[in-house]
C-alpha cells in the first residue's frame, strides 16, 4: 500500500513536512548531519494516525535557512523558534545523532516544555576541541571535501560506513540520496559544531519520560556508551538494536517504528 504524501512547507525561516490531525499531540522529528526532513517520511506515515506528525529540515538544509553562526546551542534556540512558530505545546520530541544533542541542549533551556523524549543513536558529549580523536574524526570528514570530492560523489561511501548488517534497501537508497544532497557548507558547519559539546553534566537534569535508543552495530554512539548515558538520566529506558548501524529508521524501519509505538503508547497511557 503505497503512503500518503506528507504536507511540504515552508514557512519563514524553517521547511518542514508533516502529516496527521493538527489538534493532536506533536510529534517532531530531527534529523542527523547527513539527512533531511524527508528522511522521516516512513515514520510520517506510520505515525500520522494518531500525532501531528513533523519532521523539520535543520537549519542550512533543504527549505530550512542557514544560521549565521553555527552550534548546538544556536541549533537549540533555532528549535524552540521552530516549536514556537508551530504554535504547538508539549511536543514529544525524536532527535537523531546530532538532532538528539540539539534535543538535550533544549532540555538544558526549556526543561519542562516537553512531553517525553527519543535520544536516538547520539551522544551526550564529543570531547575537547583539540583532542587527536576530535582532530582525526574531522579531518576523516572534511578531508575528502578539501582534497575536492563533493557531497554527492562521497555519499555511497560515507552511507556505507554508517550501516550495520542488511539493511532496508529503499532505506539506503534514500539515505545516499539525502547526504549527497547536503550542502557542503552546512555539512562543514556541522561537522565542526560538534566539537567540543558536552552535557554529561545535564543528563541528570532530564525530567522528562526518556527512550534511549542505541544500534549494536552503531561505530558513531556505540550502543556501551549510550547505555551508560541512559544510566545517568533518571527513570530513562534503554534499548539496543541487534545489527544495527547509525541508521536506525532507515536500516530497520518497522523495527524502529515499533518500539517508538511502544514508548509514545506508554507516554500516553502515564501522562494524558
């Protein structure tokens, strides 16, 4: 059965799709340093019965306006102008990689805007800016681009190295798809946005019901580090992939779909 389309719009500052009743609980989804708001479109479908179901292009994607100066807490601000834009209240939120370390410098901002929310294959820190492991995991990234690859000539490669064991392969075609067509300044931005976030410190402050999502196969939040996160975040659940890279929606899309069923069924049933 083919999807419904979901609603694409542009609106100010920020594009975004959507799908689902307007007057129901929102659900918004953010997407990693090599996706797009697109990239959701399965969990668009899957989820539009029952939320408002949006996923937004971040900052220098797609529709989405680029910041003048680019970081997590800058991308953190830019998703509460999102939200309130909307117009919507109490938003479950699904941040993805570098999505869920915007998710939980928000949390830092706006603690209790939040109705529960996914922390989906991210990290709660990536070290000091001058650490040889920082130094090298960017210059493995932006190395190619300098030495005059492109976007769309790295993705198949970079996709690749992100995946774990057989995955779904429209999912794929999709994921090469969106990452080839990442603007380089924005996949630059990015890349160096990371370095130096860190909010261990916080992850004790969440009070809001967390899922804690991790692929065993995952070499960019390995699934040890992100249990060990979920330990530091009070009343937080954890659950970990089998044969799963980076991509967890995309790899395993039903896989995926049904455990974030289960965790906003039971976000419901506690909280209204």
């Amino acid at each position: 059965m083919s999807q419904p389309s979901p609603m694409i719009t542009k609106d100010g500052r920020f594009a975004y799709e959507a799908a689902g009743d307007p007057r129901a609980t929102p659900l918004i989804f953010l997407h990693g340093i090599g996706g797009a708001a697109r990239t959701w479109r399965q969990q668009l479908a899957t989820f539009g019965d029952r939320f408002r179901v949006i996923a937004w292009d971040m900052p220098g994607y797609g529709g989405s306006a680029p910041l003048a100066s680019v970081s997590i807490a800058a991308l953190a601000e830019a998703l509460q102008q999102f939200i309130e834009q909307l117009g919507v209240t109490k938003p479950i939120l699904v941040g993805h990689s570098i999505g869920g370390m915007i998710v939980q410098k928000w949390l830092v901002q706006t603690p209790k805007l939040a109705r529960a929310v996914v922390l989906a294959q991210t990290s709660p820190a990536f070290g000091k800016a001058d650490g040889d492991w920082q130094k090298s995991f960017i210059a493995a990234r932006l190395g190619p681009l300098d030495r005059g690859e492109t976007m769309k000539s790295l993705a198949p490669s970079l996709v690749k190295e992100l995946v774990g064991d057989d995955p779904d392969p429209r999912g794929m075609e999709l994921a090469r798809e969106c990452m080839g067509s990442v603007p380089e300044a924005s996949y630059r931005a990015m890349m160096l946005a990371l370095v130096g976030f860190d909010q261990r410190s916080t992850l004790k402050d969440i009070c809001v019901p967390t899922l804690l999502l991790s692929g065993s196969k995952d070499n960019n939040a390995p699934a040890p580090m992100m249990a060990k996160m979920a330990s530091y975040i009070p009343s937080a659940e954890y659950i970990e992939l089998a044969g799963v890279g980076h991509l967890a929606n995309l790899e395993r899309p039903d896989a995926f779909d049904r455990i974030l069923r289960g965790f906003v069924d039971s976000v419901a049933a506690k909280h209204g």
